[in-house]
C-alpha cells in the first residue's frame, strides 16, 4: 500500500510526486499543512496553474473527470483538486480513479477530505488509485503526545517552555488544534525568541480546549481520571446531548467485552480488533484497557450504563449527567462512593 504519514510526506514528495495525492483526516490543520506541503512541491516543479473543485452538493463527478484530462488553456504545467466535504462515493471514486489513470505528465491531482472509512479502503477503486497515488492519512494528536506537538511548534519559532508549562497549554488547547495553532503563533508575538516566561505565559494562552466524546473515551480507556472529568465537564458545558456520550461509552465497552472473550477463545488480538473496528491510535489505548480492566469489571460497567440510560430517558429520577460521570469514572480508575 502507497501510503505515507504526514512527517514523511515532503520526503516521499521529493522522489516524484505521483498522479494523485489523497490526504484524509478529523483534523483540518493538519489536513491543510499536508495539503501545503504538496502545492508547494508542485510550485517548485513548475506546476504554476490551479483549478479547485469542491465536492459538495452539484458537484458532478463527470464533469470533473472531463476537466482534470483536458489540455490546460496555458499549455503550463496545473494542479487540479478537489476538496471533499464528506466521504466519497462510488460515482467519485471511481472518477478520481479513471482520472488518476489517464493524468499526463503535466497534470497532478490532489485531494482532501475527512477520514476515509473501512468499505471505502476496501473498495476496488481505491485499490486502483493506490496503486497510482500516494495516500497520506491524517492521525489526531493523542493527548499524551500534545506537549511534545506544541514544543516542536514553538521551536519552529525559537521558542521552549518548561514542562509544566507545556502542560496547562496542551490542557487549554486540547481538542483543538487550530486553536492551538493560533495560541503559539500569538506566543511568537508576545515573547521574544528563547525561554518563554512560565507566569506570563500561563496569563497569556486562553483556555480553548473543546471536547468531544471520542476525547470522553480516549481518557476513560486509558485510565486518566482528571481528563476523563475535564471531558465530561467540557461536554455538558457546550450541550452535547447525553445519549450520544451514552452511546459513545457503551460502545467502547461493547468492544472492550468482545476482545476479551476473542482473546479467551485463542484468537490473535489483532484479528480481533479488526473484527471488532478498533483501528490506528485506538489500539494502544484498548490495548491499556484490556491490561486493566477484567471481564467481570466490564460486564458491571455495562450494567451501569443500562441504568444510566433509563436516567437518560428521563425512567429514573437521578440526574443522567451525574450516572454519565459515575459511569465514565469508574471505568477510568476512580472510585465511586456509595449513595452518589
């Protein structure tokens, strides 16, 4: 499979850049950078013209394909993209792989888009344009990781911070990676090129974190109980509805329920985690879980989400919210008293 990560794009780029360029991915900052670094490299090679195509409602896949294998007007060198605002479908894919096949050595095809899911990785026009392009997926930043993204980014710009200070940035920012984005750059402003002042930092970075639930289960999986609090307040703060983070939770211990009965049946883990759709990042933290967490403790987690969906459905007098943390946090590692 041609595929490549995002740190290892401008490496590959720089042995030829290939008909078609496809970077996917949950995070638009780093979707954007990765898009960047190849309109650059085309630049360098004299790919001077560019035409975008968005993909949502009215786009025509036919129409597209005619455009990306006409003759440029200015017999130059052009770049054609297509940004897509959800998955693709057949109609699309295989356009983009026909598009691929017949592309010229003028002609370089770029595009980007949200994650792509298993049955589109698995189709046969995929398959097609792997052979052809070069795949470029766009990973989140794990929360553990996000002190060393933002050291890396401040060294960009000649600055470091202390340890904890690296901390209470990535605890304001996480979620949120363009804010985080923005908050170095205006650390760039602020501070002169060196040590950033602990105090006046802290004053400085705004608290922008944003949550959502698959951050709730990322820090219940891996046993963090101050993130997997800051989550659930983070979400009942911008209104998530409750079901969902219900939904999201159950499901990760439906998954976590099936692992453990693969793995005491002798099947391999990672044949399993396919089969029960834990992909890229996610395995490590099931992976911690399944150490953790026994059968028997799952089981009398999904026994309390049970309860906690009768007080979703407003069957149970006590507040859904509260049953959500107890839920979470016992799962996490805390211990619950009783009568909360």
């Amino acid at each position: 499979m041609t595929q490549v990560r995002a740190e290892g794009l401008a490496a590959a780029l720089a042995r030829g850049v290939p008909p078609l360029v496809w970077v996917h991915g949950d995070e638009p900052l780093l979707v954007q950078e990765a898009a960047d670094t190849v309109r650059r490299t085309l630049r360098t090679a004299g790919f001077d013209e560019r035409q975008v195509f968005e993909g949502g409602r009215g786009f025509r896949a036919d129409a597209f394909l005619a455009e990306a294998n006409a003759l440029s007007l200015f017999a130059s060198r052009r770049l054609v993209e297509l940004r897509l605002a959800n998955k693709p479908n057949r109609e699309i894919g295989q356009a983009l792989a026909d598009a691929a096949a017949q592309a010229c050595d003028d002609t370089r095809l770029l595009v980007t888009g949200p994650r792509l899911d298993r049955a589109s990785t698995e189709s046969a026009w995929f398959a097609a344009i792997d052979r052809l392009g070069l795949i470029v997926p766009i990973w989140p930043v794990e929360r553990a990781q996000l002190p060393q993204w933002i050291a890396a980014r401040l060294a960009r710009q000649h600055q470091r911070a202390d340890r904890d200070t690296l901390a209470l940035i990535a605890e304001r920012v996480e979620g949120n990676l363009l804010a985080a984005h923005q908050e170095i750059g205006k650390l760039g402003l602020l501070f002169p090129e060196g040590e950033l002042p602990p105090e006046q930092t802290r004053a400085a970075v705004l608290d922008v974190a944003r949550y959502d639930a698959a951050d709730l289960v990322a820090a219940m999986l891996a046993g963090d109980v101050p993130r997997t609090l800051r989550s659930l307040d983070g979400l009942r703060a911008e209104g998530v509805a409750e079901p969902l983070v219900l939904w999201m939770l159950a499901d990760a211990l439906r998954a976590l329920l099936r692992l453990h009965e693969a793995r005491s049946r002798g099947r391999p883990l990672a044949q399993a985690m396919r089969e029960a759709r834990v992909f890229g990042p996610r395995e490590r933290l099931f992976e911690q879980a399944l150490r953790r967490l026994d059968e028997d403790r799952i089981r009398d987690a999904l026994q309390c989400a049970a309860r906690t969906d009768r007080m979703v459905k407003g069957l149970d007098g006590a507040d859904a919210w509260r049953g959500l943390q107890d839920l979470a946090m016992s799962v996490a590692g805390a211990p619950i008293l009783a009568g909360n």
